[in-house]
C-alpha cells in the first residue's frame, strides 16, 4: 500500500509540507518507546460536500490521549480540524482516512519529552477489514491491563497489542482477532469494538477495558433512533456462541458483520438482523451531511 505519492502534502508542526520530503528524528522517545498518541478519522464526500465524521470528539479523544501520556498538545480541536479540512482541499481528498499522529523528540530516558511533534497525513483507504463477513477467532492475547496503562487513550506503543492478535488470528487462517480482557471477559478487537446480536437486542462491553469508540458511540445513537436496545455487559466469549450475529466497529472497519466465531457460524442471515439495520444506518449516517431521523 502507498500512502503517498510525489504530490503528497502533510501537515507537519505549522506547515503544510510534501511527505517524501518530510523527515523525522531517529532519537525519538515515541520511536523508541512508544509514547505518542494518535487517531484514526474519516471524511466523507457529502451531499454536502467533504464532511470530517465527528471531528471533535476525535480531536478531544487525541487531547485526552495527550493528556493521559503527559504530552503537551499545542493546538486546540478546533484549530485541528480547521488544519485538517486545509489538508484534505490540499490533497483533493473527498473521501479520506486521516491520520492525526504527536511524536516526540529526542529523549532515551523514561521521563516526559517536552519537544512535541503534531503530523497530519490523510490517504484513501477502503473499509479496512474488507466488505466480506469476518471468520474471527478468540485471541490468547488480553487487551493491555487498565492498570498497566491507560486504555482508554488512543497511544502508540498500545498497538503491538493488537499487532500481535491479528498477527497470530491470520496465522491461523481468519480474518481477525477477538481478546478477551484480563478477568477473561469479552473486550474488543484489536482495532475496533465488538458487538453482538441475540433476539435482536444488542450486547457490547463496557467501557473500562476497551476504547471508548467513537463508532461505538454512534452505534448506540443508532440503536436508539431505531428502537433497537443496547446492554453494556461483561460476556464470556462462550456466550458469543449463543448469539446470532455480531459485528465490529471503528472508524477504519465502519460497520464489519462477522460470519463466524471460531468454529461457530452465525445463524441469522445478516439481512435479517438488526445488526444490518445498523450497519446501513451507519452508511448513511457518515453520508448524508443533513442527515435527521431518516426512517429506511
Ligand atoms: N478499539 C481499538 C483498539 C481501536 O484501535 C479502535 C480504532 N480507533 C476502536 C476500538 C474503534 O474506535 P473508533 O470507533 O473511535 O474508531
């Protein structure tokens, strides 16, 4: 995959510059060590023009993240958006995966970096697990320990984490990875929330051990429009076994139905779950710039 080509404009520390040319510190703490933080967010051509999908609350997810990690954000969310919509009319990017990253100068000892660094990037990137259902399989790696970071800031070093699960899942042949907390309950995916559908109630973790997505949230703001009900509980993944559909969702992933958890096949034809309803209310949500409570 290119993320870039010769025309490709960043946005790096105050300045609009082309990423071949752009270039970074090898004595960084954030390379070293992991301590950066970053977001994943996606701009929509609109009926209205490109439209930035909740722009806000993923740059004071970014501020939070920051905060959490002892970095000094030196722009507000609002001058980050700004920046980003100059960004995309810079690329003639309509339809964009953006990708907001704070990395640190040179430091190698574990104390916080006071140089900070703000890039943004943005490329075209299609749903990132594909449109196919999913074959998911329970991971053997947990989710980070809340008491061993923060989990619910968006940092760096967070994602061996997840590089691990998808690695060690595709190494056995499916789609995605599933981990489980560390009580062994349910948490999410190693890059989105997971949710899953019995007698057209919808269950999804609670907020402690996993991101708090912004998908997720949406998701729940879809389920009420649609008088579809949603219940954060601890769940085994054996209790994954008596549902009869789920999905992930994220930014990257939007909406991803799933086909199969390990060697249990969803029974409900997708079409026919409320998990459908969602996912196609998700489409439109993003869509549709003047979006209300349209009923489909
Ligand atoms: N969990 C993890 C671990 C993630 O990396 C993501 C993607 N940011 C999500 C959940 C979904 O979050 P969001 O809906 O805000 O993209």
């Amino acid at each position: 995959m290119n993320y870039f080509n010769e025309h490709t404009v960043i946005f790096k520390d105050g300045d609009f510059v082309s990423a071949k040319d752009a270039t970074t510190d090898l004595y960084s703490q954030t390379l070293h060590y992991g301590n950066g933080v970053f977001e994943g967010i996606r701009a929509y051509d609109t009926s209205d023009g490109t439209r930035i999908f909740k722009a806000k609350d993923h740059y004071d997810r970014l501020h939070y993240s920051a905060r959490m990690m002892h970095i000094e954000l030196p722009y507000s969310s609002e001058e980050l958006e700004a920046i980003t919509y100059e960004l995309l009319h810079k690329n003639n990017l309509k339809d964009a995966y953006i990708r907001p990253l704070v990395y640190l100068g040179s430091n190698m000892s574990l104390t916080p970096t006071n140089e900070v660094h703000v890039v943004i990037m943005a490329w075209t990137w299609d749903k990132y697990l594909g449109d196919q259902r999913l074959r998911v399989t329970l991971s053997p790696y947990q989710r980070p320990n809340p008491k061993a970071c923060h989990v619910e800031a968006k940092v760096v070093g967070h994602y061996t984490n997840s590089i691990l699960a998808t690695t060690e899942a595709k190494q056995r042949g499916f789609d995605e990875a599933l981990l489980t907390d560390q009580n062994g309950y349910v948490a999410e995916g190693p890059g989105a929330n997971f949710f899953y559908e019995k007698d057209g109630v919808l269950y999804t973790s609670p907020l402690g051990n996993i991101l708090s997505g912004i998908t997720r949230a949406t998701v729940f703001e879809l389920a009420k429009e649609l008088e579809i009900r949603v219940e954060e509980r601890h769940f085994t993944p054996e209790e994954i076994k008596t549902a009869d559909a789920a999905f992930f969702c994220g930014t990257a992933a939007e909406v991803a139905g799933l086909e199969a958890f390990d060697d249990y096949v969803f029974p409900l034809a997708w079409e026919e779950s409320v998990s459908d309803l969602i996912q196609r209310r998700y489409k439109l949500r993003v869509s549709v710039n003047e979006y209300q409570s349209l009923h489909i």
